[in-house]
C-alpha cells in the first residue's frame, strides 16, 4: 500500500513538472581575471544572464496587451528575479584560452507570482485614471469627387502701324521714320473658375464610426480601462457639441478648437468617473485597385489626442500624428471593413501604451 501511494505521489509530482514552464538556458561571459572576487563576479553575471534568458522567452509568449503591462514592472521582476523563478544550475565550463566563462542552468518560470503581478499594476493602472476613458470619435468617408473642366486660353496678335518722328543732328533736316508696334490680347472661354480640377466630398459616416469604435475597445477588453463612446454618457449637452463637431468636420475637415474644448471642459465637469477624453478621427480615401492582387483598396487615415482631465485643467497627454493603414477586399464594403480594422487595431495598442506608461 504504501508502495502504491508512493508511486502516485512520484507520478503527480512528474506530471506536475511537466506542465511547468520551463526552458534551458545558456550564457557566456568573456573574463580578464578568472580569482578570487573577479571569478564570483564572472560567474555570478553568467548565471544571471543565463537566467533572464529564460524569463524572455516567457515574455516572449505575451500578447501586445500583456507585454504593454508587463513593461511596467520588468524592472523590478528582473531585479528580484529569483522571486518569480527557479534557476538550477547544470553545468558550467572555463576556457582559459578564449578567456570565457560558459555556464548552463534550468529555469523554471513562477506563473502566477507574475500574472499576480501584472494584475496588481493592471489595476493600480486603471484607479490611477480614474476608471474611465470617454471616446469623441469620427470616421468619414468619401461620397464622390466633383470634376471640373480646364479652362481653355485663346490668345490673337494684332499688329499696328504708328508714325514717329526722329530729327537727324547732321543737317538739321527732319526725317520722318515709320515704326510698326506688335500687341496681343489674351482671353478664355469655358471651364471652371475653382482653383482645383477636382474636389473629394465626403461626409461622417455612422457605420464606419460604430465598425471603428467596436475593433478599437477590442484591444482594450484585456485592460482594465473603461470605454465610453460619448453618446453613451446620456448627456444632452455633450451629444449636442458632438453634433457640432460632426458638422464642423463636414464642413472643414476639423473641428474648432473652441468647440472641441467646450466638449472636453463639459465631460470633466458632468462626470466624476471620467479621467481621460480620447478624440479621434479617420477617414476612408477612395476606392482604388491593387495592383498586385487585382482587389479593391481603400485607404484609412487616422489622427488623434489624448486627453488627461483628471488634474483642475485639461491636459493634452500625447497627439496621434496622421498614420496610413490600407484595407482590400473583394468588394468595396469588405475593403473599408479591413481598412478600419487595421487602423483601430493599431491605434488603440499605441493609446494603450500611451496610457500605460
């Protein structure tokens, strides 16, 4: 009986290890001095650094979010390593020729003293802002391009004759000369008097706006900041300065500061829960053609601010400067689809590490 209670013990134990994660590591440190403190000093370096080899292929494994937290406590895990992992020495070898010093170990990595950790920041994070983040997005795309015709320029030469006269200082005899004089007249006929040949006309899209909004709190669903689209913060006073700034940019192509601080000034005073507005704003070029793959493609550009309202004024944190991201589909609603998709993934994982840090 008892050789049978054993065997499960070993067996459990076995099984156990097996699903721990673990890697073997090697490091190799060049020496000058191979006695007394330099040799520990040497060893102990190699045995660090063989270590911390085998922490950063764990963090290898992190998804953007994870990684995008865990840059916030990597110091303190790397310099209190040994609390976050086992690290068993192998086997170690001196080459006194080359002057190195190899050794290997067995890194066994504390799964859950670290996922414990990043939580606690994750959420230490998230009280610090408050609890929320209040979206004041745009997306607009084009309706179409207006063309217009060139001018078409006509000029005509005249030309006309016209007496002078020229008085010689030889004789004192008046000699009358004739000199013919050339003019032109310009003129044009037709055309447009715009000053551009074509003008894009666009306008906000709804659709676009919700696609772009629900792709961007994606990335924000392993965070612990709270998303809000303004809409959603049943505010009257605030959804009709969104409506504004909807027309301004229909209007301008940006909103007025003036009415972009009224809205930013309005969230921080009507909603406690609120620590940062982020505005954004994309728009969705026209159709074009791949050249490569035949497909349609539909260009998204993208710029924004975020906004930190915690403190008595308002302050701008980072801006999003215009970034470019191309969708293609095999219809022109598939295109925009891949389009926003691609530019709401990539804004929100660089918000995210603005906020994060």
């Amino acid at each position: 009986m008892k050789i049978f209670i054993a065997t499960v013990l070993t067996s459990l134990l076995l099984s156990l290890n097996l699903l721990a994660i673990t890697y073997n590591e090697v490091a190799e440190v060049t020496y000058k001095k191979f006695k007394g403190d330099e040799k520990k000093e040497v060893m102990d370096k190699a045995f660090k650094t063989a270590c911390l080899k085998g922490l950063k292929k764990y963090v290898n494994t992190f998804d953007d979010a994870k990684y995008q937290n865990y840059r916030n406590v990597k110091n303190k895990i790397e310099d209190n390593f040994l609390d976050y992992l086992v690290c068993d020495f192998v086997d170690d070898d001196q080459l006194k020729k080359e002057k190195k010093y190899i050794v290997k170990v067995r890194v066994e990595i504390f799964e859950k003293e670290i996922n414990a950790l990043l939580i606690d920041n994750s959420t230490s994070v998230a009280n610090n802002i408050k609890s929320g983040i209040a979206l004041v997005i745009f997306a607009l795309q084009v309706d179409g391009a207006k063309s217009f015709d060139i001018k078409e320029y006509q000029r005509s030469d005249t030309s006309n004759t016209e007496n002078a006269s020229q008085v010689e200082a030889s004789d004192g005899v008046e000699t009358i000369s004739n000199s013919e004089v050339t003019t032109s007249e310009t003129s044009t006929t037709g055309g447009s008097n715009e000053t551009k040949s074509d003008i894009i006309q666009s306008s906000y899209s709804e659709k676009a706006t919700e696609d772009f909004l629900g792709a961007f709190t994606e990335e924000f669903t392993m965070t612990s900041f709270e998303l809000t689209d303004v809409y959603m913060l049943f505010d009257d006073d605030i959804s009709d300065l969104y409506d504004e700034m909807k027309a301004e940019i229909e209007d301008g192509g940006q909103p007025k500061q003036r009415t972009k601080a009224k809205m930013i000034g309005m969230i921080q005073k009507n909603h406690d829960d609120i620590g940062h507005v982020i505005y954004g704003k994309v728009y969705l070029g026209q159709k074009e053609i791949d050249q490569s793959t035949g497909n349609t493609k539909v260009v998204a550009q993208v710029n924004g601010e975020v906004w930190n309202i915690i403190d008595r004024r308002p302050k701008l944190v980072s801006s999003v400067s215009p970034a470019v991201f191309a969708g293609l589909g095999s219809t022109l609603d598939v295109a925009r689809t891949n389009a926003l998709k691609q530019s709401s993934e990539n804004s929100s994982k660089t918000i995210i590490n603005i906020l994060s840090n």
